[in-house]
C-alpha cells in the first residue's frame, strides 16, 4: 500500500472532479451519539456532503439518550457522505455512520469495503463510544481515535484518554476539533499514516 506524498495537501480538483489516476479510498467516521462525526463529514469534504439529519422530537425522548448532549437538535437517521482528496494521487471516500442504538443495525453494510476509520470520542461521555471501538475490533477495520474538543471539555491527557478505553499502543489516539477543516484533515492523515505503517509491518513480518 503506497500513499507516497498523501500528507502533502493539494487544491482541490476543479469543479468536484476527480484527478485523472487517482486512487480511492472507503472511510468510515464513526462515534457515539453527538461525538461531532456530521460535524467532521461537513468540514473537510471538498464537494457538498450528503447528511441524512431529521430533526429530534418528543417522540424519541425514550429512545435516544440526550445525557449531555441536550442541546442537540437533529440526528443523523441513515448515514453521512464526503470526498477529499488529501492529494492529487489519493481520495478518501467518507462516510459517517448513526451514532443512536436504534440504527446500529446499518453498520454491517456501511463497514463493507472499508480500508479504516476514525472513531470520534467526545471526552465528557467515554462511553458513548465504546460501541464503536467494538464494532472495529469485531470487524477487524484499522481505526484511530479522535478526541473531539467540545468547549466545555475538560483537559485530559491522552494516556489517561488511552486507558479509560483500554486502547492498545499501537493504535493512534489524536486531539481534534471536527468543525475545522485543517485539524479533521489532520486525523484522517493520522489515520492514512497508521494504515500505511501496518502495510509495512505486515510486508516485514510476511519476509521473516
């Protein structure tokens, strides 16, 4: 798996098309409920995303856990849809998963064809996404964590982060905020480089 030159950021190509010999690449964003992935999916697509929100109402109040996301007032139903190219060789197809139980069931189609993904973890409720973290594992899709800053997040460092999701070392755990563009490019470079490192390790363990 060669992404030479993926972390050198290009301008997008004109008109939403795709560089001629470009290679395209499945993402998933993934997270619990109201950890920011509709956020992320909006801020660094190049073309206009796909967002599937309806507006929450009275009727979910028993359904959907709004503990310390009361403010939020739309839900993601179905899935999320982006493009970026992070240069003119490589583009990452992105698509955010629902982070409510009720929807869980779409993962399994999402998942397919998938090269990894971002877990987006909001620090003020861990367990959120705990779910996630367990369909990756299950699923054996390479993944890092994005800890998405709220501005009422407390500061946390990463280790302490890593252990409170028992989150093996070699699986790379990154501060981010996903309303800005240049820090969620930023994971999903994290999340190329961590992908391309276990190629390597793969190719040197096949030679031994």
């Amino acid at each position: 798996m060669d992404f030479k030159g993926f972390d050198r950021p290009d301008r997008p190509a004109p008109g939403g098309s795709l560089p001629a010999g470009s290679r395209s690449v499945k993402v998933m964003i993934a997270g619990g409920f109201g950890t920011g992935k509709t956020t992320m999916v909006r801020s660094v697509s190049d073309i206009r995303p796909l967002t599937t929100e309806e507006t929450l109402t009275q009727a979910s109040v028993d359904v959907d856990h709004l503990i310390g996301v009361a403010e939020k007032n739309e839900t993601t139903v179905s899935l999320d849809f982006g493009r970026i190219g992070l240069n003119e060789q490589l583009v990452l197809y992105l698509f955010g998963t629902p982070g409510q139980e009720r929807f869980w069931f779409l993962w399994n189609g999402l998942f397919k064809g998938a090269l990894g993904a971002v877990v987006l973890v909001d620090t003020r409720r861990l367990a959120s996404s705990f779910r996630a973290i367990e369909e990756m594992e299950q699923q054996g899709v390479p993944f890092v964590i994005a800890l998405n800053v709220f501005p009422d997040s407390r500061d946390h460092p990463v280790e302490e982060i890593r252990d409170a999701l028992d989150i093996p070392e070699q699986i790379p755990v990154v501060a981010c905020d996903a309303r800005d563009r240049a820090s969620s490019r930023d994971v999903l470079i994290a999340l190329i480089r961590h992908l391309q490192e276990r190629s390597t390790a793969a190719l040197e363990a096949a030679a031994r």
